[in-house]
C-alpha cells in the first residue's frame, strides 16, 4: 500500500505560498439546521475558493435556505440536480462522482483540491492555515485507510456482499467474489483530492476505472472504498497520504448500535458530537500519531488490465527524536532499514484541518469554543451568543410533511399564546385590542435553545385582531413545565437517580430524546428513559399509570454499578388513552420519584379535521381497556392508586368529542404541562402591550450575529 507520510511546521503557515492553491469545496448537507450550516460555511468561506452545495431530496426547507445564500456570492453554486442519499447507500458515490463531473465542466472554476464537507464539520484551522499546507503538498492525496488486517476490513465492510439501493433502502441480496488482481483498500468518506486524480477518476476509460464503478454501484458504503482502491491501484498511488486531515469522534461503545438498520441490511457506525470537554483536542497546535513508516512499498500499477508491481520509495516523516539521525532505506525488499516496531516508535505529527461532527442542537457551546479559538472571542455584549434556533416547519413545506400529533400540538400551542395576549389585558372585558380569533395552520415553528437546555418552541401564525377584525402574525413562546419530581425526603438508601422522562425517538448515541418537549399521541411508541448517578448495583420498579389509574404496565430495572442511562419500551397496546400519564419509579416498593406525561387526543386525522367515527378509534384506549396480556389491577391498592367508574365514563364522553370541544379539552391538558411564557407581534398589531418579535431575545426573528451572513471583507473572508 502506498502511502507518503507529510509533516507540517503550523509556524510555516504564517509565510503564505507565492502561488496558494484554490479549494473546491463539496458541501453535501441535509435535515433542517440552516443556522449551523451558515456558521460552517462562514468559517470556511474565502473568495479565492469555490463551494458546490449539495442538499438531501428531502430537504426542502434547507433547499430553500441555501439557494437564497449562494445568490449572494458568485462563487458559490447549489447543484441543480438533487439525490435522496441515504447513510451506506450507493447514491451516495453516485453524488460525489456527479458533482466531480460538474466541477471539472465549470471552466470560470479553477481550483486544485476537493474538500468534502457536511454540515456536521468544522474548521479546526484557519483558511490561511489550510491553504500553505495544500500548497506544500498540492500533488499529494489525502486519504484515511482503515488500517486493520485487510480480510477482517472486507468482511466487516460487507465487500464481499451483493447489495442493491432502491426505495431508499440499500437491500443485500447475497455474496460475490472480489475481483481478483485488485488491491481493495477503504476507510473514511470523508477526504482532500487533486484535481489531477479526480480528472482520472471522471475522464479516464481504462479498465481499472470503469470496472471499479460497476463493482461499487452494488456495493455497501461505497464512499469509504471506492477512492481509496482506485488510487492505490492506480499511477497515482505515489500521491497517497493515510490521512484525511480530520478529527472525527468515535466513541464505538456508543455509536455503533446498529442504528441504521431501518435503511440498510447491515450494521453500521457513526461518530459522536464533540463537547466542550473535547476543546483540548482541537487546541494542542500538533495531533500526533503514533507511525512505523515502512520505506518500502508496492504499488499496484494497472497496465493494459494486468496489474504490476513498480517499487518505490515512501517519502518518510522522520520521526521525533530521530530529528539529525541519518537513517539508511534500502529499496529492495529483502534489505529493509531498520525502525522501532509501531508500539515503540516515536510519536510523528499529523495534520489535521477539520473536526466532524458537531450538532448544534445538542451542543453549540463547542461551536463558541472553536470560534473564537480560530477568529477571535466575539465582542462583549454580543447578541444570542448562546441561543440557538432551528425550524421544524416552515408554510411552504406544507402541513403534510407534519404529523397528525406535531399539527394538533401547534395549533394548540398557538391557542396557548393568543390566550395569554387577551390574559395581559388585565381582565377588561370591554377591550378586544388584545383579542384573538385564530387563522389557518401555523406559518413556521421552531426549536428554541438557551445554554444548550431546550427551551421550548416558538410557534409563528395569524390571527384576526376582534377590535380592528385585521389579519396579524404574531409568534408565540411555548415551554415545558417541569414535572419530575424526586420523593421528598430522598430515601437514605437510594439515591442514584437524577432524572426520569418519557419520549419518542430515542437517540442511543447521544442519549437524548430526538423529539424534543415529547409531543406524543395515541398510536406513537413510547420510551421511558432513567439518568443515574454511579453507585452500587441496584434494581428499581417502573410503573405505568394512565388517565383513568389503570395501570399500563410495571417491570423492574436492575441498574448496574457504572450504569448511567437505561431507557425501555415497554410494549403497550394502542391506542394509549389520550390525557396525563404518570410514572412511578419505586425501591422496594418506597417512591423514588414520580412524573407525568401527556398522549395528546388527535385534532386532526390525516392532516383533516378529526371525525367522530376516528376519535371513537383513536381515543378510546386500547380494546378491553388492556395495555398488555398480564393485567396489574391488583397493584392499584398495593399503590393506593384508587379506581374510579367516573374517570372511565368521563374518558368515554371525552373520546366522543370533535371541533371546539375537543380542542377546549385538548388546549386544557396541553396547559397541564405547557405554558406560553410570551407571545410577540411579526407585523403591525393593535394590541399595545405587545412587543414586536425583533426586539425579543428569544424570537426566532431577533437577530443573531454569529451565524448571519453578509458580504466578504478585503481578506476575503466574510
């Protein structure tokens, strides 16, 4: 395998290159976090590079976002063809390849590297940084190979499998043969190629090439193999370097859980985000590695369809501590110099230019950190420093891209906010400049974060004003009531438990609920999730309880010594009974700690106002009133939870209701464990106690300097 070490002295960046090469940046991105991709693109922007943007199928709202960007920069283009990718997937190759293909076409473009790039990466050096070490090392191909035993990387990777990529899906249909006389090699999709080697790769006709892309068109995670086996198969294998300039955080005990089975036959890996308690590995000015340089190599040379060995030399990276030491290499095989073993080698420097991933929805305070670290702190006083906002839902997406829960919930929390603006007049009955008839769905929501705590959501929609009987837009600031709640006094001889919640879309590797606040409804699949101390070994008894005290289902827990997180779905019947659940956490049989959650009833069915015969469906509780085979009525005294006809019969009337009724009961439940902390006005308004959204810190229309755009300064940057 070839590969050619390189060093970089980071005080060598500060003398910039006479001729400094122009990057060609590939931005592929997807889901909804436009404010973080500004931040990224404004971090690496220069004039002097060029960025192609590719966005998900599926990512309208995001499509929207980027091509309103790129019309402000002439060197900045959105591919006009876009591709549903999927995590594994053959498009995913076809992508890159496609936009390759684009690049080399745009002749205004002249640009020597191409950087692959998602929204969940970051700079860790600066653009002049990046640019003197490309244009040292302009001829160079930087790579990252898996570096384990070859046979066990092909068996893990799937390269000896059939696969086939329809339906978004990438389905195994069975096992082939590699092709013989090819060094198959992978590793990271994610790399930094010349345009010389990219030209091969899109132009060339020669067996080596074709063959490849037809192996790899039916081949699982074909980005992390593909360019990797053509170039050291190829005459180009001399310009490798085993390493992609990336730090990339994997934490396998937690990211490798088989989370993509859902849109793959196989099992799969992904990075974590990093944290603030990862700042110190951006920080230290060199990344080393530990390396024993192998100073003879054989690179595969395809010729006429036949492969040849042709020996060279590696180009070595002396190692630290053998700095001034003359070190003999031999180019034949047989006569090898001799270097310490990989466990005994000094440590050598390797590069690196760019961090993956980083999410700001689960932390954005790394983001800061790294900020600052390459461009400076911001300016004391500066606006939402620690605010982060990210659409869920925009008018133009069109409601059917929500569920029937997501629906219900905003529109009563838009009831929630023109509630508390009629509230603010103090009781006045006479004086309707405060109140509100609401109109048609909801114009936009969004998710709201102060200090990378979730801090509701903020739900922008129209209303007719009753005193004036005029359209307004006012955007309204929902949160979550707490509602766990730790046994008072704390038993003396448990006190491991620090949190409790109920959710949907749990997220096993960042250990977080996905759907933000738990908006839930009767057919959704719910998890209970626990957060514990370290402590001894203990077992625990979770009880489900629903709105009529009958109880859903109890199972125990045994928590281990270094246990931190358990989350269970326990498997209910549905539908689950519309109203406010509780949880009840108990050690031998004493309360821990108690919480509630709420399964919304439906106001609408399919995008439609919800009809009698649907409620009667959807809101009535699972068949017999049994959530699982083995019934639990003979805990209810056991936990003094009393069984009430009434609460049945009142739940009967309830799941009969339909129009303003039901949206009365809906709205009263939602404000068990809602409340609208403030409402703004988009637009003009008649009420006078109502701010306007700009001058509101938390509105998603208050400005937010760090990751708006504007137009470049004289150092080319932004």
């Amino acid at each position: 395998k070839a590969n050619a070490n390189v060093q970089w002295d980071e005080d060598s960046a500060e003398s910039f290159p006479s001729k400094p090469v122009r990057i060609a940046f590939v931005l592929v991105v997807h889901g909804r976090a436009s404010r973080q991709f500004q931040r990224l693109f404004k971090a690496i922007y220069h004039t002097s590079h060029y960025y192609y943007i590719h966005v998900d199928q599926r990512s309208n709202y995001l499509h929207r976002q980027v091509h309103a960007m790129a019309a402000q920069y002439p060197n900045v283009r959105v591919t006009p063809w876009r591709m549903a990718t999927i995590w594994g997937g053959a498009s995913l190759l076809t992508m890159y390849l496609r936009s390759m293909a684009d690049l080399l076409a745009m002749r205004d473009w002249s640009w020597d590297f191409f950087i692959n790039l998602s929204a969940a990466d970051y700079p860790i050096r600066t653009n002049n940084q990046l640019v003197a070490f490309l244009s040292k090392y302009r001829d160079m191909n930087f790579i990252k190979s898996h570096g384990r035993d070859n046979a066990r990387f092909i068996r893990k990777q799937g390269l000896d499998r059939l696969f086939f990529e329809c339906d978004t899906h990438m389905w195994r249909l069975g096992d082939r043969k590699i092709p013989e006389g090819i060094s198959v090699d992978g590793g990271s999709d994610w790399f930094l190629l010349n345009r010389m080697f990219i030209e091969y790769v899109i132009n060339s006709k020669d067996d080596l090439v074709t063959n490849m892309k037809r192996f790899y068109a039916y081949t699982l995670l074909p980005a992390e193999s593909f360019f990797h086996t053509v170039l050291e198969n190829s005459a180009h294998c001399e310009s490798m370097v085993d390493n992609n300039l990336r730090i990339t955080n994997w934490n396998r005990k937690l990211g490798c859980k088989c989370q993509y089975k859902h849109i793959v036959d196989w099992c799969g890996c992904s990075p974590n985000d990093f944290k603030p308690a990862d700042f110190h590995r951006f920080q230290s000015k060199l990344t080393s590695v530990l390396s024993s340089p192998d100073p003879t190599v054989v690179c595969l040379t395809s010729v006429s369809g036949s492969s040849v060995p042709k020996h060279y030399r590696r180009s070595l990276a002396l190692p630290l501590g053998l700095v001034g030491t003359l070190v003999s290499v031999k180019s034949n095989l047989g006569n090898k110099a001799a270097l310490p073993k990989a466990s005994q080698a000094p440590q050598t420097v390797r590069p690196t230019f760019f961090a993956r991933k980083f999410e700001a929805s689960v932390n954005q305070e790394i983001v800061n950190q790294l900020d600052a670290y390459l461009f400076g702190p911001f300016p004391q006083g500066t606006q939402a420093l620690k605010s982060y906002w990210e659409n869920v839902y925009e008018e133009p997406d069109g409601v059917a891209t929500l569920s029937d829960t997501q629906l219900t919930y905003f529109h009563s929390f838009s009831r929630l906010g023109l509630a508390r603006a009629a509230a603010s007049l103090q009781g006045n009955p006479k004086d309707h400049s405060c109140r509100y008839f609401p109109m048609g769905h909801p114009v936009s929501v969004h998710l709201y974060f102060q200090s990378d705590q979730f801090q509701g959501y903020l739900v922008k929609h129209h209303a007719t004003n009753l005193a004036t009987s005029k359209l307004e837009t006012m955007e309204t600031w929902v949160v979550p009531k707490k509602n766990f709640k730790l046994a008072t006094p704390p038993s003396s001889t448990f006190s491991r438990l620090q949190f409790a919640e109920i959710g949907t879309e749990w997220d096993a590797k960042e250990r977080m609920f996905r759907n933000f606040g738990g908006l839930m409804g009767p057919m959704d699949e719910t998890v209970g999730m626990q957060k514990w101390s370290k402590g001894p070994n203990v077992t625990v008894t979770v009880v489900w309880i629903d709105p009529t005290n009958v109880i859903a289902a109890t199972y125990d827990i045994l928590i281990d010594a270094s246990a931190e997180f358990t989350h269970y779905r326990p498997p209910l019947n549905q539908p689950l009974r519309p109203g406010v659940w509780s949880i009840r956490i108990l050690h031998h049989w004493s309360p821990v700690a108690e919480m509630h959650f709420l399964i919304a009833p439906l106001a609408y069915n399919k995008h439609q106002p919800i009809r009698q015969e649907d409620t009667l469906k959807l809101h009535n509780g699972p068949a017999k009133n049994s959530y699982m085979e083995q019934s639990f009525h003979g805990l209810n005294p056991v936990l003094n939870i009393p069984v009430s006809l009434g609460y049945v019969e009142q739940a009967k009337r309830n799941a009969a209701l339909t129009g303003p009724e039901l949206e009365r009961w809906l709205d009263s439940l939602v404000g068990e464990l809602w409340e609208a902390a403030d409402i703004c006005a988009v637009g003009p308004t008649a009420c006078p106690v109502m701010q306007a959204c700009p001058k509101n810190p938390w509105s998603s229309l208050s400005p937010d300097p760090k990751s708006q755009l504007g137009m470049p300064r004289a150092d080319g940057r932004i």
